[in-house]
C-alpha cells in the first residue's frame, strides 16, 4: 500500500504529547544512523567516500561547493534521463499492450532550462509549457514544436499568436473566451491548430489543497456541461481541429486509485462527444508522486503505466468504443529526485520549551528564496551532513534559512548527528522540481545557480545570480550615476 507523510500546514505538526516529551511527529522514526541516506530520497548514483563526503554523479560536495559556491542546486543528468526512458518506455509499452500509443510530457514548470529540455527530448518525451517564457526556452533548446503543448488558464493574445506562429503541437483550452481567441488567430495566420479542452472531473487528489486541481471551485478546466458546449463550438470554428479531453487530478500522487476513477470519468464525456466526431486523443494528466521522505513509497512507474493504462482499456470495452491514444504528464516524477541543494551551516541552536522538549535549530545560508515548497504547501523534506560523518547521535532538528520570515523552513523535522557545527555543508534531496522554479530574490538574495554533474564532470546550466545583477535591476541606483 503506498502512503506518503500527511501534507498538513507545519504549525499542525507540533503537537507536544504527555506522554512522550518530543516535536517530532508521529511518522519520524529516529534513524540508528543519522548520516544513512534512504535510496528511494536520493539520485541513484548518491554516494558518502570514505570520509563520508557525499558525491553525486561522481563528483563531491566539498569540490562542486569549492568551484560554485552555496547554495548549490545540483541536478543530476543521468537521473532525469533514466528517469524520463523509464517513463517513455513503461507508457509505450503498457499503450501498446493495448494496441494504441502513449506519448509523455515533460512539465517545463518543475524545472525548465534549455539543457533538461534537450535532456528529456532525447529520451523521447515531449514539453509542456505554460508561459511565454517557458516556449521560448524550449524552442531555443531545439525542441521541436509539433513536440510541446500550451497550458495555462490565462494565456495572452500575443503567447497564442506566438504557439500559433510556431506551430504548436496541442494548446490546450481553459476557457471559452480562450477559444475565440485561439480560432481568431489561426483564421487570421492561415493555420488549423490543434486543441484540447481542460475538464473538471471531480476526483479530489488525496494532496494538499492548493496542488488538487482537479476539485470544482478552482481557476483550471471546465465543468463536463461546459466542456460540452466548449467542443461544440470548436467543432463549427474554422482554424480549429479538436483533438480530445484532458484532465489532471493534482499532484505528488501515490497510488493509482485517483487515476482510475478520473478515467472512468472522463470517458462517459468522451464517449458522448464521439457523437460528433472522431476524438483521438485522451490526456489523463499525471502529478505522480516522489519520495521527499524515508517513509513516502511512490507507485512504482511500470506499475502506474500498466494500471492505468488498463483502467482506461477496461472502460472504452465496457463502453464499446475505440481507445484513443493516449497522453500523461508526469510533472515532478521526472526531475525531482534528480536535485539536491547543498547549503554552508551558518549557526546552530538548541531550543528547549518549558514542557521539556527541545528541537535543534540549524540555519544555512539559503532558505525559501530557493526552496518556497515548504512555506507554500507544508512540503517535508530530508537533510543529510554533505561534507563529513557527523559523530553525535540522531537529533531532532528544523533545518531554516537567513531570510526575516518565522515560516523561513527548509527541512521541517528531521534527525541529524548532534554534533552538526558552523561550516559543515548540508543536503537537501529531491529538490529538482518546484524549487529553482519557484525561487525568488526575497530579502534581496540572489538566486543560485544550477549545476548538472555527469560521470565526474560538472557544468552550469544557469547561472546564479550576483548583487551586482540585483542592483543593476533598480533604476534609481543608475539615475543617481547619471545625475553624478
């Protein structure tokens, strides 16, 4: 049975009982080794040497902080590839099990550069994008257009003119009035573009509220009646070909009981709008989960391929109708547990409250300008020393970061040797996804950069940022050069 930490507001946590005078929360287990790295939290090519410095892709901690500095996104190539053929190749074959196809899509909002989009496009997946910005880095990667699909639920007459322009694989609709806008400028540049409409099943996730987005009171998709006049339209527009439904039930899911539910769904929609007109494509989205902590267990991938796959063969023969192929963006699942931030300790301190129990405070020189998930969604996380064995036993800590916000959390509870100090570097894992995207300057510090390691070699793949940058941003500063 998968099962995962509740992902409750932090504050809901800490919970003193009576009986057992700690902060940590019931599914924390303190470990015998507080230096032990639980596999399925870390790239597969993690390592400690005989130091206990940690290595991934073959490349120490202690010498990618000496060349780059902290703190440090480092992102593993070899995990996200091998992670993206795993998903390519599970979906394909469990399609064709069936005998249809599937094709993948790589999220561009967990984490987007021209180097990962070239990375998961050479393992055979497609991009999906969201923003103006983020087509444009997957253009200026090579990616090919026919290959990347629009989100978003606002997109702007210049972001569809340009998918337009380009010719955009699939822009899929949010709105009514997106469809209007979308069919006024293929009409206008002679295109016929492909789109698919967003609905609303009502399969609640079992996640956080915020990354459920497939409930009916929130900003994306479409109701099934609205759906319904939405294709209508589509299908008497000129410009426009519709290619099917799509759906997305959340995210960092474990299990495939949603997915199951959401397909049998969104098929008697399906089904009815076939009276219309052929319907080739079906995306069930995604949102798979990873493992932040020892205790989450993620649906393996052939095994959510197979199932779901499955389900969705099951309702078109009970209905009697043609599978469709098929479409899934596993959004974190590919790039997550490739990442691991590493941090400098900048102070420690012990916190003892009047009921006696105590938690160790470890601040590092970073915090929720690079990783906001934990501020944002109550998200858990792991910590593990980087750059020796630490010698103390387990302690309960909080892992926080420099910026002037009491919600300043990295790592919420987690059980690090005692004997953690100023100086020592810190880990972070499974931080590729959400985190370099969500980062900000807040309090005025400088994003970091992200470096990718590979069998012993390191490169940047986007720089970090410099106060310099910072203040070359605000006009006031250059005014007064000027008046000068």
């Amino acid at each position: 049975m998968a099962r995962s930490c509740p992902r409750i507001p932090p504050d809901d946590w800490c919970v003193v009982h009576p009986s057992a005078v700690s902060l940590a929360p019931e599914w924390l287990i303190a470990p015998e080794d507080p230096n032990a790295l639980a596999p399925s939290v870390w790239p597969a090519s993690a390592r400690r040497d005989r130091d206990g410095v940690l290595a991934i892709g073959d490349m120490s901690a202690t010498e990618l902080v000496r060349s780059y500095g902290t703190p440090l996104l480092v992102l593993d190539e070899e995990e996200v590839r091998a992670r993206a053929r795993a998903f390519h190749d599970s979906f394909a074959a469990a399609a064709a099990a069936h005998e249809t196809t599937a094709r993948v899509y790589y999220a561009g909002k967990a984490f987007l550069s021209t180097a990962v989009a070239r990375w998961v496009t050479e393992e055979g997946l497609n991009v999906d994008v969201c923003t103006r910005g983020e087509l444009e880095v997957a253009l200026a990667a090579g990616v090919e257009p026919a290959n990347i699909g629009f989100h978003g639920n606002n997109k702007s007459v210049d972001e569809i003119e340009r998918a337009v322009q380009v010719g955009i694989g699939s822009i899929i609709v949010d709105s009514a009035i997106e469809i209007e806008r979308i069919a006024a400028v293929a009409v206008r540049t002679g295109a016929v573009q492909r789109v698919l409409v967003r609905v609303n099943n009502g399969v609640h996730a079992e996640t956080h509220d915020f990354l459920a987005t497939a409930h009916e009171d929130q900003k994306f998709g479409m109701t099934f009646a609205d759906a319904e006049v939405a294709v209508a339209r589509i299908r008497e527009l000129p410009g426009l070909e519709f290619v099917g439904l799509h759906c997305h039930i959340g995210s960092q899911i474990f299990g495939v009981a949603g997915f199951r539910e959401s397909a049998s769904r969104v098929l008697e929609l399906h089904e009815k709008l076939l009276a219309g007109g052929d319907i080739p494509l079906l995306n069930l989205g995604g949102g798979f989960g990873i493992a932040y902590t020892s205790v989450d267990d993620p649906t393996p991938i052939e095994q959510l391929a197979a199932e779901i796959v499955t389900a969705v063969a099951e309702g078109c023969a009970a209905r009697g109708i043609a599978l469709p192929s098929l479409a899934f963006e596993p959004g974190r699942a590919i790039v997550g547990t490739a990442g691991v931030t590493l941090y400098e300790v900048g102070t420690t301190k012990e916190v003892r409250l009047d009921s006696g129990a105590s938690r160790l405070y470890v601040s590092v020189d970073g915090g929720m300008s690079d990783n906001a998930r934990t501020a944002l969604y109550g998200a858990q996380f792991s910590a593990r020393l980087a750059s020796r064995i630490g010698s103390g036993g387990p302690a309960l800590a909080r892992v926080v970061g420099k910026h002037c916000e009491s919600g300043d959390i990295v790592v919420d509870h987690e059980y690090l040797p005692a004997d953690i100090a100023p100086g020592d570097l810190l880990a972070v894992p499974a931080t590729g996804a959400y985190c370099a995207s969500l980062s900000s300057n807040y309090n005025h510090v400088p994003r970091p950069p992200v470096v990718a390691v590979s069998g012993g070699h390191s490169r940047v793949i986007v720089r970090g940022e410099s106060i310099d940058d910072l203040l070359a941003r605000d006009a006031g500063i250059s005014a007064n050069e000027g008046a000068r």
